[in-house]
C-alpha cells in the first residue's frame, strides 16, 4: 500500500514481501477509510481483513480461510476482494469466491452475511465491488461474473431496480 499527500507527494509505503505476517500483504485488493480515521485492506491472498491507522501501523487482523458452500462461518473468505464502511463504521466485504458478501463491526465482530453462487437476484457470481451510500444505506454489489450491479437496503432484502447491466 502507498501513501501520496493530496498532491501527489509520496508519503509512506505499508507492506512489502507477500507475507502472511500482521501488517503484511498477499495480493491486497480492496482499501476503505472507515469514518473513525482507519484504513481498512482486503488482504486477499491470505484470506483476511487487516485494520491500520492512518500511519500505516496494524491494529487488527480478521478472517481465515473456509468454503462457504461447505458452510464457512463469517469471519471465514475465499479471496475477500472489495471492501468499504457505511456512516456507522460497519465494514462490508465481497467475499469473492464464496460468492457473498459479509457485514463487521469495525472490531472484525460478524454481523451479517449474504448472497450464494448463482444468478437470480441476490445472488452472485464473483462479486468484486461493493459500496455504501452514505446518505441513504443501500449497498451496491458488483457482481463481475452475472455483469452487473445489485443495490441491496441495509437488511440485504433485493430492490427491484436493476441498476446497471453491461458486456455480452
């Protein structure tokens, strides 16, 4: 991970061989700012979430790995990819290969899990992105693997708008 001031300026660097060691990466994908000023990363190569302050100093690791298709608790990934923070400081994550998504406490305590392989609505195939609307709550889920993106209110339930559809 680097860090760059609001011109550009290099600041910082967090990170460095691919290790499974606190603080360290393999294959980072997703970072969040949560509102109480921590970076959150999607580590996904070690199946984890780590919390940083804004230093760039590890402050807490969560997640292992596990199937969700074989009933993997949360807490458990298979390539945890996006990450983002609602106003609350809740943390959401695209479990990618277990095609959910899983909702945290900005401690790593599980709250909420949803979504299985498939491609009726609320499901996913390799969702990636994910994002919280801050004034409103919905989650938006890219699920890169059905091309398209799902809006969910904050109790998972599925609206019936489909947002956006793209590719063949």
């Amino acid at each position: 991970i680097q860090k760059f001031d609001k011109t550009g300026t290099f600041m910082a660097r967090w990170g460095g061989e691919p290790s499974s060691q606190e603080g360290q990466f393999y294959y980072p994908r997703g970072l969040a700012v949560g509102p109480d000023d921590v970076v959150y990363v999607a580590d996904s190569g070690n199946n984890r979430v780590q919390k940083f302050d804004l230093e760039g100093n590890a402050q807490k690791a969560w997640g292992k790995f596990g199937f969700a298709w074989r009933g993997a608790d949360m807490g458990r990934f298979d390539v945890p990819w996006g990450i983002t923070t609602d106003q609350d400081g809740h943390v959401y994550v695209s479990d990618t290969s277990n095609a959910r998504i899983q909702k945290f406490q900005a401690d790593g305590q599980p709250l909420l899990k949803w979504g299985r392989d498939g491609s009726f609505d609320g499901a996913f195939f390799f969702p990636r992105g994910v994002a919280v609307d801050q004034t409103d709550g919905f989650v938006y889920i890219v699920d890169m693997g059905n091309h398209r993106i799902q809006k969910f209110d904050t109790s998972t339930n599925v609206l019936p708008q489909l947002l956006a559809k793209w590719g063949g």
